[in-house]
C-alpha cells in the first residue's frame, strides 16, 4: 500500500534537538500541543483510508493513508504536525537569541502561515495559526528594530568618521609635533578601515577629507624637514668657520684676548644651532680639541709664571728686610740713595703673585714715605724764607715798642697805646712764626 504527503521521521528529529536547549521566547507565545501525544484528539481515518483534521470551520481532508491501520496513518500525519511545530519553535529561538536576519525569520513564518489552509498535518491548526502569527507580529518588530540598529549604526559610523576626518583636518592644519602627528594620522588610518555600514557617496566625500588632510600634513612636514635640513646645512658651514678659526688660534700667547676670543666663538657655536648628526658631533670634536689644546698651552705657561712670580715675591721680601734697616735720621742722603738703589732692583725683579702684589707694595711704600717724611723735616728747618719772615716779624715788634715809648714820652697816651696794640699783634704773629719753624 502507499500514501500521500509523507515527510521522514528524521526531518522532526533534527528539528526537535536544534530546540533541546530552547528556555521560551521574548514575550508569551500560546502553548500549542504535540499532536502525536493524541493524534485522535485532532483528527480520523475513515473506513476509505481518507485523513481528516478538525479546525474550527469542521474536518477538512488532509490525505489518505492505505499504508497500514488507522492509527498509524493518524500518527503519521500528527508527526508532520509536531514538524511544523518545531519549525515554528525555531523561528522563536532565532529571534530570542537573535541568530540570523529577522527578516528571514519573518518570511519563513509567513510561508509557514499561508500553508496553514491547505497542509496535510493532524493537529490543533487553530493554536499553530495562533502561535504563527504571534511568530509574524515578533519577527516584524525584529525587522523594525534591525532597520532601526542599521540606520544607527549608519550615523555612528558616519559620526565617527566625521570626527576623525576633522581631527585629521586638525592636524594637517595646525600640528607640529611632526613625530606624533604622523603616528596620530596612521591610527586614525587603520581605525578608519574597521568602521563599516557608511553608504558608499558619504564614505567617499569622508575619504577625501581625510585624504587631503594628510595630503596637507605631509606638504606641511616636508617643508618643514626641508627648511631643517637648509638650516643644518648652513649651521654646517657656519661651525666649519668656527673650528677653523679655533685651530688658528690653538699656539697664540696672547692669552687674555686669546681666550675671551673662544668664550665668543662658544657662544657663536650654541647660536649656530645644530648640524647633521654625523657632522655636528665631527666639528665639535674638532672645536674642542683646538680649545683644549690652547687651554692646556695657557695653563702650563701660567704655571711657569706662577713659579717665577713666587720667586719673584721671595726676591722682593729679601729687598723689603734690607730696606726696612735705612736709617734716614743719621745720614738722610745715604739713605735716599740707599733706597733708590733697592727700588731699581725692585723694578728689575719683576711681577708677584696678584695676591702679594698690595701687601708687598705697601710694604715697600711704607718705607719710602718715612724717607720722604725725614727730607720734608730738614727742608723746613732749613728754609730760608721761613728764617725771613721770623726775622721781619721780630723787627716790626721792635719797630712799634720804640714808637710807644716815644709817645708816651711826649705825653701822648693815645697814640702809645696804639703802638703798644700792634706791636702785640705782631709779636703773635713771631710766636707763631717761630713755633712752626721749630716744628719742622
């Protein structure tokens, strides 16, 4: 015997353990019952082997079974129910756990609904309708929410890369930190690549913002390096100049000027700015090697000097003992030549160390003033200009003594007292000539 609209067991099966781990849906679906836990419950086999299903409009003929007995025609066609069903509960599942595209979801349950009418299955169709449609109305929210994530994802995207195309904007106009500039402008590149779901005319006016931004980035940075490099060049030549005229002066003995000369040509060296890597560190060893060598130069001389100044300062010390034995009060002119004498030699010994120079100077002076003092005393004491005056002021005393007693012999007071006056004033006036003659 044969039958109609059979569908294998195995179909069912598969379907039921894609299902096993299903927990329920997003919202309450109606509960629709196994048809194979009671196939009778929802349909017959007539004595001609004809199948019905019971709906609510009354039994509408499925099939026939001519296969075996009644019961398992029924059974069979309660399985393709129980199919259907489990092909209903995937739909769920797909949707609760939002695997694939509800739109596929939303046209497979369709399908499933509009075979409802005619489909050779024994079961409760009126719960399975039911359940399809609560299947359709879920899935057409799904497709809404999709088209809605889609298009937020569209403006997120496109936000993200109006953000970095102004950004790089930024940079290309303005940035000089040239190192992390670039490496900023690479970031922004490969972040650009991973973002997805631009329409392609917004993308494309994106990129070429982007795109002209690094554009002027890149023309900004080369003309940058390219005036570095020109300064570089010309801080090359410059520092060559330095180093040579450096090296010139490496054997000068004209040590002051000489070395204020290099503290000018280090400060013409660091306002040079820098040259090439290779070359800079080149003329700087050169540089310094010319200053070491004149500093080294100066700094032996100076010790030479040093121990000849210290001599010098022991020579000087041995003139100042025996200079400090003149006794200008017993023979003066013996000890002025004495002193002229030690002077000369002074002179011809030649410099001290800067430290001794005020003390022994002082020294050397301290003895030539109380030389100079003795000559001053015995000049004044032996000033004849000095004896004159005396001698002319002793006189007018004298003189007007001798005019008041002539007067006070003729009886004239007034005119003795008047002669006594000045004769008083300029016998003060002795005094004090006589006191500072004395005093030389």
């Amino acid at each position: 015997m044969t039958h109609q609209d059979t569908t294998p067991d195995t179909v069912a099966s598969k379907a039921a353990d894609s299902t096993s781990g299903h927990t329920g849906s997003a919202s309450a679906a109606p509960a629709v019952p196994a048809a194979s836990a009671d196939p009778a419950k929802w349909g017959r086999v007539d004595d001609q082997g004809t199948v019905y299903v019971r709906t609510a409009d009354g039994e509408r003929a499925v099939g026939s079974w001519q296969a075996g007995d009644a019961t398992e025609g029924l059974a069979h066609y309660a399985r393709k129910f129980d199919d259907m069903l489990t092909e209903v509960e995937l739909l769920e599942t797909r949707l609760d756990t939002h695997a694939g595209e509800p739109k596929q979801a939303l046209t497979s349950a369709k399908h499933i609904r509009d075979g409802l009418a005619e489909a050779a299955v024994v079961g409760d169709l009126a719960a399975l309708s039911e359940r399809v449609d609560h299947v359709i109305t879920r899935a057409e929210h799904a497709v809404e929410n999709a088209k809605a994530e889609k298009e937020q994802a569209r403006a997120d995207a496109v936000a993200r890369k109006e953000a970095l195309a102004a950004e790089a904007e930024q940079i290309g106009a303005e940035a000089t930190h040239w190192k992390h500039a670039g490496d900023r402008l690479r970031a922004i590149l490969d972040e650009w690549k991973t973002i997805r779901g631009v329409d392609r005319k917004t993308d494309e006016q994106l990129w070429r913002r982007f795109s002209k931004a690094r554009d002027a980035f890149n023309r900004r940075r080369g003309s940058h390096f390219a005036e570095l490099d020109r300064q570089r060049a010309a801080s090359k030549n410059r520092k060559q100049e330095l180093v040579e005229e450096a090296e010139s002066l490496t054997e000068s003995t004209d040590w002051g000027p000489t070395a204020n000369r290099y503290k000018q040509l280090m400060a013409d060296w660091k306002a040079a700015g820098r040259a090439p890597r290779e070359s800079d560190e080149a003329l700087w060893q050169r540089f310094r090697a010319a200053q070491d060598k004149f500093f080294a130069r100066r700094s032996e001389a100076f010790s030479e000097r040093d121990a000849e100044f210290a001599e010098n300062a022991r020579l000087k010390e041995e003139l100042l003992a025996e200079a400090e034995q003149i006794d200008p009060s017993s023979d003066l002119k013996a000890a002025q030549a004495h002193l002229h004498r030690i002077q000369e030699r002074w002179d011809e010994i030649g410099k001290v160390p800067r430290e001794r120079m005020r003390e022994l100077e002082g020294r050397l002076r301290a003895i030539g003033d109380r030389v100079r003092s003795a000559s001053d005393a015995q000049w004044r004491r032996t000033d004849p200009e000095a004896q004159a005056r005396v001698d002319q002021f002793r006189d007018r005393v004298e003189q007007f003594e001798a005019q008041a007693s002539k007067a006070r012999a003729a009886g004239d007071e007034r005119r003795a007292k008047k002669a006594d006056e000045q004769a008083q004033q300029w016998r003060e006036w002795l005094a004090a000539a006589e006191q500072a003659l004395a005093d030389r």
